[in-house]
C-alpha cells in the first residue's frame, strides 16, 4: 500500500539553521585544602547565563564547559558548588571570569574546604586583634602622657588630637575586622606574586604586621610592575611571530593545494590573536572561498569594529552583504551593499584611482542582489553603471580589470535571460566566455573557475531557449574543469560540481533520459548531503532543489509505469533523507515516508527484496507507520515466503488505515491494483485471499 504523508515543502525549501555560536571554555580547579593544593576533579559547575552543567573533571583537573553565544573577552559568571566546599575568592559559589581571547587556554580557580577557610579566616582575625591590642597599648601610653603634671600646652593639643583620631581608627578596624579578615582569607596564595606570598604568611602566622609590610616596599610593588612590563613587550613581540608563523604556514599549504590543514593554521592564527584586523580578514576571505560561511561571516562581523579606515569598513560590508545573501540574510544584506556602495562613492569621489574599481564591484553585488529579490530596474541600473566603470578601467589597464568586465557581463547575461531579453542575455555570455577564455590560457589557475562558472550559465540558457545540443556541450564542458578544479580543492570546487551536475539532471529530464537524469542527480544529491553533514547547512537549499527534482523524476516516471526507476528515484530520496534526519523533523518524515512509498511501488518493479528492505526501515524509523506491513506481506507473498507473508499481514488485524477503512478491505484494492497493472499474474493472490477470510 503507498501512503502520501504531507509533503513539507515550505519546512524543507528553509535553509537549515545553525545552533547559536558555543565557545568553549577550559577551567583548570585546584583543591587549595592541600598543601600543596591538587586538581580537584568533581564540583558542579554551571554557567549562569546557560550553557552545559560539568560534574566531572578530569584527573589533572580540567572542566570542559559550552557557553552559548559566548564572546572572547566576555565576563561570565560560573555556579559552583561541592558539598563543605567554597570559592577561594570573593563570592563563596559564584566565580567571575573574562573569556579566554584563546580558546585552549586554560582559567583557573580554587576551592577550599569551608572550614579550612574559617580556620583561615579565624587566623586573620587573631593577627589584625593582636594589631589592635597593640594600638590600645599605644593608646593607653598616650592617656597616661596626657596626664602627667609636666606637659607643655603644645604636646597636650598633639597628644588629644593623637588620642582622638587613635580611637576611631581602633574602631574603625574592630567594627570591619571579619570583612578585612574574610578578604585576606580569600586570597589564592598560588596565584599572588612570591613576595606577597610571604608576606600573608608572616602576618597569618606570627601577626607581625610590621615584617609583612616590610617583605612589601612600594619599591618592589613598581619595581615588578616594571620588570612585568618589560617582559610584556618581549612576549608581545614573540606572541606575534607565533601568530605569523600559523599564517605563513597557511599560505604555503594553499600554494601547495593543502587547503585542509591550510585551514586548520588559519584557524589557529586567530585563536591565538583575535584582535588582529589585518589576520581577521585574510582568514575570513580563505573560509569565503572555502565555502565556510558561518564562520566567515563571524569572523567578518568581528573584524567591524577593528576597521580603522573608511576602505576597510567597506570593503568588509560588501563581504558581508555577499555572505548574508548567500545565506538568505536578505535583509542584512541589503544594509550592507547600501552602506558599502556609499563609503566607496565618497573614497572615488577623492580618490578614484584607488576607489572607483571597489565601487564598481559593489555596485555588480548589488545589482545580483536586486536582481535575486526582483527589483528588476534597480538591478539593470547597478549593473550598467558597474560595467561602465570596468570598460572605462580596462581600457587604461586592460590585465587588471578585464576579469572584472567579464564579471559583470555574466552577471548582465543571467538577468537579461531572467527578463526574456534573449538576443542580449547571448551577446553578453559570449563576450564573458570569449574574455575568460583568452584569460585562462594565460592564468589557468585564476580563470577556469570562471569559465565554468560561465559555461554552467550559457548551458542554462540554451536549455531555456531549447538549443540543447549547445546546451549539453556547454554543461559537459564546465562540468569537466569543475572536476578537475576539485580534485585540487574539493571545499571550494564540489559546490560548483553539483550545481551544474543537478543542471544536467533537469537537462536530461527534459529529453525524458531518466536514467541519465537519475545518474546525476544521484552525484549531486551525494555532494550536497556530505557538504550539509559536514556543518555547512547553507547548501540545504541546494539539496532541497535536486530533492524536488527527483520527486519530480519520480513522478513522470510513475506515470509511465516505469516502475524501476520509479523505485530509484524514490529510493534516492529516502537515502539522502535518512542520513540528514537529524537536521529537521520534516526531513525524518519525509524519510519515513519515502520508504514507505518505495516499498510499495518496488513491488510494482517485483523487486521483493528490496520492497520488504524499504518496509522494515520505515517501520523502524517510525513504529506508528503500520501500513508497512501491508507492503512487506506482498513482497514475501510474491517471493513465495507464504507463512512469513501472513505473519506480516497479521500485525494489522483489527487496525483501520488514516482513511478508517478496515486493513482487510485495504489488503484486497491492493491486490487488485497490482494485479489490474499486470505486474503480477491474475490470481496470483488467490491463496492470500483464502487465509484472509479464514484469519480475519
């Protein structure tokens, strides 16, 4: 039995969404009740603003926390409790911290058994009343000088006024000795300098409050604040040339076409050094190309508030607004372009040497964004204007901006195909091949993605204006650079592989080759859920359209009771979707779903094996979907497995299907819509009918 299940498609066409940003965090926590403190390696800690609750750490101490949204240099608050435990700080459960600017680096924090800290805490108060008895002792001295017969008026008014101000300092520290003394109990004796160190131990231990202040002088309070800032300058320096060999790195893995560890280098550069405009950017432009946008598009937002200049901010715009219209950003992205064009028209208009080619690629962005959102006259004028500023530079230095000319006339040719002006669209694509050709027989490695690019677009074109022998020479030949492109850079290449691989699909369903079709749009359906598993969920729209060009493969197929690659087509989908079912629930059902429908039209095809394989998954997929076993019975039924098929049958006795028909009714339209389309003898059921009317 087939079953149609609502197909999602508006839940599907949505591009996937990424779970919010999560930075981790590495807590390094002491056990400060030894001596020497150990790592301590179970306490609860949860972060307050959200993010996971850690129990166990591991034996060297460390706590592996996931914080939500988190920024580096961001202040957070942690949770963190153990039984007869506390902070060694300043909140007994809270503990304060910035977010590491490196994401490996470790915070640390100690906790203290609660009455070790009272103990401390106790012995603190012992020392400042020692240094009160003290004072009184000075004190009383004074009273008595006071009232001694022989004292001149001078030191009689120096010794009241001593008096005075002796008593309120007393009292002052009598009244905030527990606060005083809880502050220095507090302190992480591992984290203060060596000389502060024993300069608590020696007022703690003895309370000799003089000795302590001496092992401090001011002297050596300035003198290791200048010897840190001196050291500070030595590491600075020796922090960038870490950071610069990462990047130096990188860039000789790219010219070695090792983009993978390339990319793990970059990565590296700005975890070290996330405050860097210049690394920020040229890492940002590497993940663009390489098809990472998430995470360009991060780094891009961070490199905004580092630009120091009108150029810098507009050039990141126009990155932006590229990235957030490729990720249906639509909104943002508009902002951007507005704000990019208008920085660039202002740098031109002073400096139009430096400026003017800047411009003109905002405006060729701006006009596919208009385009794309059909605002067809805003697109039309955006692209006219940017092509006008490229001739005009190409005349003067036709190497560099040539390319861009070619650009922009690819560009002009999709919208003019996209607005039926035919003779236009063709003159603009040939002009753009014919550069990009000429280009590529110089610089191969800088052109040929663009004569693909623009091959994949002509071939669109002959198909629409049904040359299609033209149109498949020109598929067949991007495809081919495209590969040969990816075996190089598979991240930033493959997307262009698919693309025109799902081109060609539509291109052979049009001429009704299925099987072709089907082949590929197999490969692209491959690429495209491997680019999604692999967290780059921008290319969900991209597997959404050879999704619905299967089903559509399927269904024309269908209707020529080209029942095999009916099954494929079907079986195709159900794959694809299974292995993305954790992304969308919509996804899931659709899986669920389609197997269902495998199931049964693969007993159409009479392929039994496959029909009962198709069955048994749906149901474990999704228990509830019983009318499975109607499709399982028939496939063993008709590969003469007679008990195995009635035992299939049997979990539907007494369940009626979504319509509230009775499961012996749906069992006989079954078999008479599989024996009416002759894909089975007459009578074939016969036997199933006899056991029906005896076990119903």
């Amino acid at each position: 039995m087939k079953k149609y299940l609502p197909f999602l498609v508006l839940l599907l066409a949505a591009a996937a969404s990424l779970p919010a940003q999560t930075r981790n965090l590495r807590l390094l926590l002491f056990n400060s009740s030894h001596e020497p403190p150990r790592p301590e390696s179970k306490a609860k800690i949860t972060p307050l603003a959200g993010g996971n609750t850690v129990e166990q750490g591991t034996d060297a101490g460390i706590f592996e926390l996931k914080i939500p949204g988190a920024r580096p240099g961001q202040r957070i608050e942690l949770l963190v409790t153990k039984e007869g435990y506390q902070i060694l700080g300043p909140n007994a459960n809270i503990f304060a911290c910035n977010i590491p600017e490196i994401e490996t680096e470790t915070v640390q924090l100690a906790i203290i058994k609660t009455s070790d800290f009272d103990s401390r805490k106790q012995d603190y108060e012992k020392a400042i009343d020692k240094r009160i008895k003290e004072a009184n002792r000075v004190l009383l001295d004074s009273i008595t000088r006071l009232q001694a017969p022989k004292i001149s008026e001078d030191e009689r008014m120096a010794l009241t006024k001593f008096i005075g101000q002796q008593n309120l300092e007393i009292e002052n520290l009598r009244k905030n000795k527990d606060e005083l003394a809880a502050r220095l109990a507090q302190i992480d004796l591992d984290q203060a300098s060596e000389f502060a160190q024993l300069a608590l131990k020696k007022f703690r231990d003895e309370g000799d409050l003089k000795a302590a202040l001496a092992l401090m002088p001011a002297e050596k309070l300035e003198a290791f604040w200048d010897n840190m800032l001196s050291q500070e300058e030595k590491v600075k320096r020796a922090r960038q040339q870490g950071v610069e060999n990462y990047l130096i790195r990188a860039r000789l893995l790219i010219a070695d076409f090792q983009f993978p560890p390339a990319y793990k280098n970059y990565l590296e550069a700005v975890e070290k050094d996330s405050a860097n405009y210049d690394n920020l950017f040229e890492v940002a432009f590497f993940l663009d190309k390489q098809n990472q946008h998430y995470r360009a598009i991060a780094l891009y937002e961070k490199c905004l508030p580092l630009g120091k200049t009108g150029g810098q901010r507009a050039a990141l715009l126009n990155n932006l607004g590229n990235l957030y219209q490729n990720n249906n950003r639509m909104a943002d992205a508009e902002k951007a372009y507005t704000e990019a064009l208008a920085g660039y028209r202002i740098l031109a208009d002073k400096n139009p040497d430096a400026f003017l080619p800047d411009m003109a690629m905002t405006l060729n962005n701006l006009g596919n964004y208009y385009s794309d959102n059909q605002k067809m006259p805003e697109a039309e004028k955006a692209y006219h204007e940017a092509l006008s500023i490229y001739r005009k530079l190409a005349d003067k230095n036709s190497d560099a901006f040539l390319p861009d000319v070619a650009m922009t006339l690819n560009n002009l040719g999709a919208y003019y195909s996209d607005n039926q002006k035919m003779p236009e669209a063709e003159k603009a694509y040939d002009e753009a091949l014919s550069i990009y050709r000429k280009l590529a027989d110089k610089n191969p490695d800088a052109f040929l993605p663009a004569v693909a690019t623009t091959l994949n677009n002509l071939g669109m074109f002959y198909q629409t204006n049904q040359k299609m022998p033209e149109a498949e020479k020109a598929y067949d030949e991007a495809l081919g650079i495209r590969r040969k492109l990816a075996d190089k850079n598979p991240d930033a290449f493959l997307p262009g592989v698919a693309r025109t691989l799902n081109n060609l699909g539509v291109y052979f369903k049009d001429l009704k080759n299925y099987p072709k079709a089907l082949d590929h749009y197999e490969e692209a359906l491959h690429l495209r859920q491997t680019d999604i598993l692999a967290g780059k969920s921008h290319f969900f729209k991209d597997w959404v359209q050879v999704f619905r060009n299967l089903s559509e493969v399927k269904d024309s197929t269908k209707a020529k009771q080209l029942y095999a690659l009916t099954v494929r087509a079907g079986l195709l989908i159900a794959i694809s979707c299974d292995s993305l079912r954790g992304i969308k629930e919509a996804v899931l059902t659709q899986s669920v779903a389609q197997y269902g429908s495998v199931s049964w039209w693969a007993v159409f095809a009479q392929d039994y094996a496959l029909a009962e394989k198709a069955g048994l998954r749906c149901l474990a997929l999704d228990s509830t979907q019983t009318y499975g076993w109607t499709n399982i019975g028939h496939a063993r039924h008709l590969a003469g497995r007679e008990a195995e098929a009635h035992a299939a049958w049997l979990h539907l006795k007494g369940q009626k299907d979504a319509q509230e028909r009775d499961y012996k009714v749906v069992l006989e339209e079954n078999w008479q819509a599989l024996e009416a389309a002759g894909v089975v003898p007459k009578g074939a059921f016969q036997s199933a009918r006899k056991w029906l009317a005896k076990a119903w």
